[in-house]
C-alpha cells in the first residue's frame, strides 16, 4: 500500500476551486506508476523483462467532496489479486482529518509493448503482489455502460501533442478531461469509464453525449471506422 500527501493547486482545479476527477486521474496515475515500480512491476522492469506495458481498461471514481484549492489531501492506493487478464487497484483520497473524500478503482491490463495484444495476469505471476490488507474504504466497483440510448449532443476532438503520453497514445486522463469538457464542466458525483481502444496522434473522435435525470452516457468513436475508443457514464451533482 502506497500513501501520498498533496496539496491542491491551480493546476487540478475548475473555476470554482475545486479539484476535478481528470486532475484526481492523474495524481492516481502517477501513484500506479510509483506504487508498481517499488513493488517490482514497474513499467521498465515489466517491458524489459516481460515485452509489456501497463495500459487502463475501466476507471470508477465516486466523489463524495472534491478537494478544494489549497486544501491538503491524502491519496492511498493499494493492489489486490489479478483475475484473468484485469489487475484491479483501489484508489481513496482523504482531508486532512481523514475523512474520505473520493473512492475509485481502475482496472488495469498488461499489453504487448510491439502487438497490443492483451496478455494473461500470469505473465507476471511471478514478481506481481496484492497488499490490499489494510486498506480500509468503500469498495468501488466498476460498472457495466449501456449505450443504446439517443445523443442529443455531438462534437469532436482531436488529440494536440501535450495529450500523448510516454506509450505513445491519448493519456487516460484525457479521455476524463474530454468526458468533462463535453459536460460542460459541471460537477459530477460519479463517473465510470472504459477505455475500448487506444486513442493514437492521428485520430479523430466524434463525441456523442445523452443526459436523463442527472444521469449521462458518453461514447467516443472514430470519424472514419466508427470504432468505439471509450465509453463513459456517471451521474452529475
């Protein structure tokens, strides 16, 4: 189990001071990227030895108060065992207090570096290790997304160069930052999403929106192929 203290800057928050689940993402990103490599599975020892690299299938965050401006907050993730090909990894911030401000959990798969295929957890069955114990929070699971619905909204992106991580793709917490902008930036309570397929350099995706009750379904498809890159869903403040 890895425990961080941060401090909520100018850079993570929305104009109200509040801290968004894209900028949450990310902070969860890089306590993964920490939390792996000195626990022996990180990107390098897992590339070098393995021929793959770590990549986000689904994400679920449950907000329950997003950290304010200023406000130093406490990030604690631990991992658990694999099952298949997913290796989930609970996330939870805290105040200073240690009241719980946000749960997530991300589902994590191993791809080959040069085929993107998706290989089996026991690929590293033998360096991987779960250490859950002790992690005490609300268990968030990941939801399943129905997109047969109508889209009232429709736009599209395309991904600028700052939007590409070290794999070469559309960060994972971009997609977020995407979900988000499509909403207008409103606060949201939760939000689940699936990553369906990279989103490389040179794509461009339609973003179709739907919204019911405070509820939304979001899906991002290819302009030429149509191909679903991710799908999200959640339910706004």
């Amino acid at each position: 189990m890895l425990k961080k203290e941060f401090i909520v800057d100018n850079s993570m928050t929305d104009k109200n001071g509040k801290a968004t689940p894209d900028a949450l993402a990310g902070i969860m990103q890089d306590m993964a990227a920490e939390h792996s490599f000195v626990t022996g599975v990180g990107k390098d020892d897992i590339k070098k030895h393995h021929g793959v690299v770590w990549m986000v299938a689904k994400t679920k965050f449950v907000i329950h108060r997003a950290p304010m401006l200023n406000e130093r907050i406490i990030g604690i993730t631990a991992s658990t065992c694999a099952k298949r090909i997913v290796f989930p990894r609970y996330f939870k911030f805290e105040d200073s207090d240690g009241n719980v401000l946000a749960s997530s959990v991300s589902e994590w798969i191993l791809v080959d570096e040069k085929t993107r295929e998706i290989m089996r957890s026991d690929t590293v069955d033998d360096i991987w290790k779960r250490d859950e114990e002790g992690f005490e929070a609300e268990i968030v699971k990941v939801d399943n997304i129905n997109i047969n619905c109508d889209f009232e909204k429709n736009l599209e992106r395309s991904p600028i160069l700052e939007e590409i991580d070290s794999n070469g793709h559309v960060n994972n917490a971009v997609y977020i930052k995407w979900v988000l902008d499509t909403l207008d930036n409103r606060e949201v309570e939760e939000l689940n999403i699936h990553y369906s397929q990279e989103i490389m350099p040179d794509n461009v995706i339609n973003i179709s929106a739907h919204e019911q009750n405070h509820e939304f379904v979001i899906v991002g498809r290819d302009k030429l192929t149509n191909a679903i890159h991710f799908k999200a869903s959640g339910i706004l403040k």
